[in-house]
C-alpha cells in the first residue's frame, strides 16, 4: 500500500516515513501542501496522512482541492490543535479521521489500515483467498490452520494482490504500491514472486500466484 506524507517538520516526517515503511508501507514525502497537492493528484495513493499546519497550502486546503476534483483517496489529518471546531472543519471538509499531536504512532497505523478497509469499495479486516488468510492488524498470514512466515516486503506483496484478487496487475503497479522507490529494477518483482510461492503455494500445492505472461501476476480468489 502507498501512502502519501504531507508533513512540513522534517524530523516528523522521517519518523513517520520509517515507521510506516516497517509496517510493510511503501511511503512518499512532501514537505509543503503545493507540493502535497500536486503528488495527491499526479500519484496513485491508498491514502494520505496531511498536517493541517504545513506552509504554500493549509491542509484544510489540499483536502477540500482534492474533493472538489472528486478525488476520494482516504485522508487521515494531523494537527496540534484538538479543539473540537479544528476537528469539525477537517471532517466537514472530506477528511476521514483526525489525530492530534502529540500521538500514540499505534493508534495511527491503525487508524490507517481502519482508512484503507473503507476507502476505495470493500475492504475486509481480514483478507481472503480461499483457504490462505492475511491479517494486516496482526501481521499473520495462514494456509488454513497452518501459520506462513513474512518478510516485510514480502507481506506488502502479498498484501496487494490480495487486495486486487483476480486481477490482473503489471510489475509497475506492484513497484508503484510496493516499493518506495520508482526506479527499481522491475525483475525484483519476479523474485519476490518467486519468493512468494515458495511459501503461500508449493508447500501445500497450490497455484494461487500465477503469472500472465506479458502482463504481470494475479492471485486467485479461490486460493489455488
């Protein structure tokens, strides 16, 4: 999943992007809302974290720009102030939650992944594909009873095209959600997906992950 990070304290910033990125996110930074603005609507983003105090434009700007364009990616808004109007006007403005500062960092990864279960159509707690499970809460991914060990990378991976069941997705799209950087090698996807089906098919012979050749991978809803 990729987010966008509009903070403007620079110290905050990497905090969150660190954090974020050990929870399996693939995480971009803007320092100012002109720049924030201008990634939210040339990006493709699962959601948005956006300080309302951040110079060039407010937050309350960037997310009310992004409405009216009817651009509904999720937005989790962050402030200093907590008094109850503050926190009137970021919802009456489309925001999807608010946090004030100072916060608990696993209240607002939950607050997140709470976003990313509502916003853009269904989005269930826990993930399914036949009998193979993802729990992003918990981290844990299972083949019926029997538990499957992650990477991190490996759980955004999975993750995704979990997430985008039957479909079929390029190597682009995973690199753009997946990884932070969008000048990686685009065969690190395929040994990654080789890693993948080591663990959730060969060990219990299933074809869950399958590649389409010429167009990138799919996993099944079915789980193989």
């Amino acid at each position: 999943m990729r987010v966008l990070v509009v903070e403007d304290e620079r110290r905050m910033a990497a905090a969150l992007r660190r954090g974020l990125q050990a929870e399996g996110f693939a995480v971009d930074l803007a320092h100012d809302g002109e720049e924030g603005l201008h990634l939210a609507r040339t990006g493709e983003y699962d959601a948005i974290v956006l300080d309302i105090m951040i110079p060039k434009v407010s937050g309350y700007n960037v997310c009310k720009q992004l409405r009216a364009e009817e651009n509904w990616v999720p937005i989790l808004m962050l402030s200093a102030k907590d008094g109850e109007y503050d926190l009137a006007d970021g919802l009456d403005l489309g925001a999807d939650d608010y946090l004030t500062k100072p916060f608990s960092y696993v209240v607002l990864v939950a607050r997140l992944r709470a976003l990313l279960r509502r916003g853009g159509g269904r989005r269930p707690s826990i993930l399914r594909a036949g009998d193979l499970t993802l729990d992003p809460a918990r981290r844990q991914v299972a083949r019926g009873s029997a538990q499957i060990t992650l990477t991190p990378r490996e759980f955004a991976l999975l993750e995704y095209l979990m997430r985008r069941h039957d479909e079929v997705v390029s190597k682009s799209e995973i690199l753009e959600h997946v990884w932070d950087t969008y000048d990686t090698d685009p065969n690190v996807v395929e040994v990654y997906v080789g890693y993948l089906r080591r663990k959730i098919d060969l060990p219990f012979q299933r074809t869950a992950l399958q590649t389409v050749r010429g167009a990138g991978y799919r996993l099944a809803s079915d789980g193989g």
